[in-house]
C-alpha cells in the first residue's frame, strides 16, 4: 500500500512574524522556514507503518516555491522513499497556497499515483485553515478522519481515534481515505547525518501546475494583514472583593 503525505514550508514555529509595513502580508524575507510541525507528525506516522510491513511506499508531496526541496528533502532524510514538488512561485505568499488550490494539486497526485492512504497535518501553522484535507478527501472521493491521535490499519480498514471536544471518537474507514495528525500521534524523529546524506539521493520530481493540467488561480483575494492589537497592561489586585468590583464595573463580565 502507497501512503502519499502533504508536507507544508512554513515560517519556522519559533519566529515571531512581522507583518509588511504595506499590510499586504507576512514578511518572509530571510525568515527560517521549516517543515509545519503536523506534517512532521505525518511523515512519521507513514514511516512508522513502513516499519511496520503495513505500507510499502512512503510518497511526499509540497507544493510551493522551490524552495521547498529543502523540506522534501527532511522528509526523506527521516525515511520518506520519494518526493513530489508542484512548483508554482507565483502562488507563493499570503494570498497564492490556499487549501482548495492545496487540495486540488494534491487530488491530481492522487489520480497519478492511486495512493491508499494520505495523511496530512490537522493544520498548517502559517494560515490555520484546518481545511485542506477535509477538502481534499471530497474532492477525491476518499473516505476521512481529521485530528488522528491513534491509527490502526487492517484489512483495508483504518481504525483511527479522534480528539473531539470533550473527549476520543473511535471510527472505522474504508480504504482510501484522508487522515490528518494531531499533536499527540507521535513524535517525531531527528534526521541523522547519513540520513540525510542518503536523502541527497532519493528521487525528488518537479511538476508545474500546467503538467498536471491544474488551473490554480486562487478564488479568495487577501485584503489586509494586521498584526493582533497590542495587550494592555494588567492590574493587581489587593484581595477577592476587590476583584469582583473590577469585573463588575470595568470588564462588565458579570452584573
Ligand atoms: P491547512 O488546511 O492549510 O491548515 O493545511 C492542512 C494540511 O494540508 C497541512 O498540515 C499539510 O499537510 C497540507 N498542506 C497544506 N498546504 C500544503 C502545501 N502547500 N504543500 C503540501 N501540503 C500542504
């Protein structure tokens, strides 16, 4: 069984972003970017059931600027066999990567390479749409299990554990299907050095959009970025009553 996985370039989680002086974005100008941290969850969740004789292929797919070779590559380099860039620079930035233009490049992989099972992250960190997958699997017809936290798969069935509001949902898919990570599925490994010296190797194709026969203009136009407003300072208080008085008379949460 082919597993195929999204993997996402985003501004690295330990960066502050800047937004543009123009509004028009987040500034990415030489801003670490890395691999999104819920994709890093899928990438091992689809090695470790290669580990596990259950899949036979692990593919991974990006699509962006082509700097996210670089990205590809750690995925290789922590056992991904194969790597697949749709490379659309123009697309690139706030407004260009949007999940149903995400989605339909990633249901073209799928048509190509017939894979039984994708796994994507719950969200990518940049614009938490928390959308792609979901949309992908209509797109594609698969059957779908967001926010995985446990993923067993037997007899062309995955069994897979959700985290819900409120507590765990346990369903059963038919294969194919989408599955995206949450935080507590696993974690992932580091990339040793011959690792990642054997990741240089691995096959890595480029495709554009056209090849693929993908029209990929984005539907929604971004209007403005703003950062979020500033806190204001807080206050302390000298005993409960006290406290209770200022939640009355100036936050107003209680009358
Ligand atoms: P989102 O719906 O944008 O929050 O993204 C959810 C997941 O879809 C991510 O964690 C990735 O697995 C996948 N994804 C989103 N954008 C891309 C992209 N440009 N390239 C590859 N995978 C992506």
């Amino acid at each position: 069984m082919k597993a195929l996985v999204g993997v996402k370039r985003v501004i690295d989680f330990n960066v502050k972003p800047r937004v543009k002086a123009d509004g028009s974005g987040v500034d990415l100008a030489n801003v670490k970017m890395s691999m999104n941290p819920f994709d890093e969850i899928a990438v091992e969740a689809a090695v470790k059931l290669k580990e596990a004789g259950i899949v036979s292929e692990v593919v991974v797919v990006s699509l962006g600027v082509s700097a996210c070779q670089e990205v590809l590559r750690t995925a290789l380099a922590v056992g991904a066999d194969r790597a697949i860039l749709v490379e659309c620079d123009e697309l690139s930035g706030d407004t260009g990567l949007q999940p149903l233009t995400v989605a339909k490049a990633l249901k073209a992989i799928c048509d190509r390479e017939q894979p039984q099972l994708v796994i994507l992250g719950k969200q990518a960190i940049d614009d938490d749409a928390g959308q792609t997958g979901q949309m992908l699997a209509a797109l594609a017809g698969f059957a779908q299990a967001t926010f995985a936290s446990k993923v067993v798969i037997a007899d062309g069935e995955a069994t897979v554990t959700r985290e819900v509001d409120g507590g765990l949902q346990t369903i059963a898919l038919k294969l194919p299907a989408v599955i995206t990570t949450d935080l507590r599925l696993n974690t992932p490994r580091y990339a040793t050095l011959p690792n990642i010296m054997k990741a240089k190797k691995k096959p890595l194709d480029v495709f554009k959009p056209g090849d693929l026969g993908l029209d990929l203009t984005p539907r929604v136009k971004t209007l403005k970025v703003v950062e979020p407003p500033k806190r204001k300072g807080g206050a302390l208080v000298p005993d409960v009553p006290a406290l209770v008085d200022r939640l009355r008379s100036e936050a107003k949460v209680i009358s």
